[in-house]
C-alpha cells in the first residue's frame, strides 16, 4: 500500500466513511460516501473536475490562466518546431532561430526551459543564453526520448530564497511544507540531493501562503491541489505551479503522516457535500 493510499484509509476510519479494496497490492480503492462509491487510485483522486486536473496538468494553461490572478513569472511557450503539418496552425514560431529571437525580446537570461507537462524535476533546465537554451528545447522535442513533450516553456528565472509547497482542500489551507532547504539555487529535485521537505509551523507563515492564492479559489476552485510558490530574494511570492495529484513520499520520510490524513479528511468532507 503506497503512502497515498494509507493516508486515505486512515482519513475513512477517521471520518467514518467505508472503503473497499478492489487490487491485490491495495492501492485502487473505493470509498462509500453519502451521494455513492469514489474511487481513488494511488495519487489521482475524484476531488477534482476532469478540466481542472488537465490545467493543473498544462503549465502553459495554469500560466495563461492566472497570469491577472497572481505573480507568477511570466512564460512563453513553443511547439515542437517538427510537428505534424496539421498541427502547424498552432505554432507561434517556426523554429529554433525564430524561437531564440523571441526569447531575447521577451526574456532576460538566465530562464527555466521545461516541458510543458513534466513532473518530478523532469526536463527542467536553468539556461544562461542562446546556446544552452537551444540545448534544453532539443532535448524537450526529443522524439526518441521518453521524456518527449510537443510544447516547451521559456520562464522567467526568478533567484529563490525559499520554495514552498500549499496543500488545499476545497479552497481551504490544510497544510505547507518547505521544499528543500537550498536557498538562492536552481532547487530542481531537491530530495535526490539529500534535502528534505520541512514541515512549515509558522501559522504567520502559512496564513501568507494562503493569502497568497486565495484569489485563484475564486477564478479557478479547485478541491485538491498542492500550490508550488517561491519566495525570491525581495520576499516576493510567485506562483510556479499546480499539482492536482501531490505524492507525499519524501514528505512522510522526515515528518509527521498527520497533516497529509487530515488533508484527505477535509477533503472527504468537501467531497461529501457536493
């Protein structure tokens, strides 16, 4: 039984709610609640809409989305510059020259190249100029890799003091945790480079976190989502990017399981009411 899934049994029993295992390995589940079963499967949960999963999914929507709602830095996105000829409508340049070009009218070096729909530190690269950005896009529209995407992103760098991660339920702060405790670095895969994610006690803290987004509640409601926010070196808060599916592995290693059970308990009862 993966930690997800542990976390929402506990979260059942805690609030009442009978649960059925339906694989051997325990970690495809169904809930019996009052309006009939929901189903859970290792990190994806019912809490969501299907469209709010797939935006929290495509960086390039979340940032067209809120880019009025909250700071968050600013991104330029870029199809695969081979796509197939009928998808050529949707390209805004042709390519990597043209790419370049623009990146230099709208963008100051250093950026964050990324794929559009990647995960988990994958694909994401810190380029100082031309070159290495032309590096990172070649490597995103890499057709023979498995970490292939159609769609780049070229994000402003914003130097980071710290970065934080909101979980919410039903637009209600649960809890945050501290992602790594690398300040002012290019904090890619924090836990592969033996940090940790520390649990933010600090209720001034987490009350400002919360403010933070609270906006995006009204604009875009969601029921479950993680909040990726870094606070640069002038305190500012930006908003990096949504998770609709949080894994709490690495936050379980080195923390309480607590906050992550009663997260799945507010948003059962969120889910519950709808």
């Amino acid at each position: 039984m993966e930690n997800n899934i542990k976390c929402l049994t506990q979260a059942c029993d805690a609030v009442g709610f009978d649960y059925e295992f339906i694989d051997l390995d325990q970690n495809f589940v169904r809930v019996k609640m009052d309006n009939g079963w929901q189903y859970f499967e290792l990190n994806k949960t019912p809490f969501n809409t299907e469209v709010a999963f797939c935006v929290c999914k495509d960086k390039s929507h979340t940032y067209q989305l809120l880019k009025e709602v909250v700071r968050v830095p600013k991104a330029l996105d870029f199809l695969d510059f081979n796509v197939a000829v009928k998808y050529s409508k949707y390209k805004h340049c042709s390519s990597i020259a043209a790419a370049l070009a623009r990146i230099d009218e709208e963008l100051e070096y250093p950026i964050v190249v990324k794929r559009n729909k990647g995960a988990l530190g994958d694909n994401v690269f810190l380029c100082h100029d031309a070159l290495e950005t032309e590096t990172a896009l070649k490597e995103i529209f890499n057709h023979q890799s498995k970490s292939y995407d159609y769609l780049a992103l070229a994000q402003q760098f914003v130097a980071t003091k710290a970065e934080y991660r909101l979980l919410c339920a039903y637009g209600e702060p649960v809890f945050a945790y501290r992602r790594g405790n690398a300040a002012a670095s290019f904090n890619v895969k924090y836990w592969e480079n033996g940090e940790q994610a520390v649990h933010v006690t600090d209720e001034g803290l987490l009350q400002q976190l919360a403010d933070f987004v609270a906006p995006i509640h009204t604009e875009f409601p969601m029921g479950w989502v993680g909040y990726d926010i870094i606070v640069d070196d002038k305190d500012e808060m930006y908003l990096i990017e949504l998770n609709a599916s949080p894994q709490f592995n690495n936050y379980i290693e080195t923390n309480s399981i607590d906050p992550v059970i009663e997260l799945y308990k507010k948003a059962l009862q969120g889910l519950n009411k709808v």
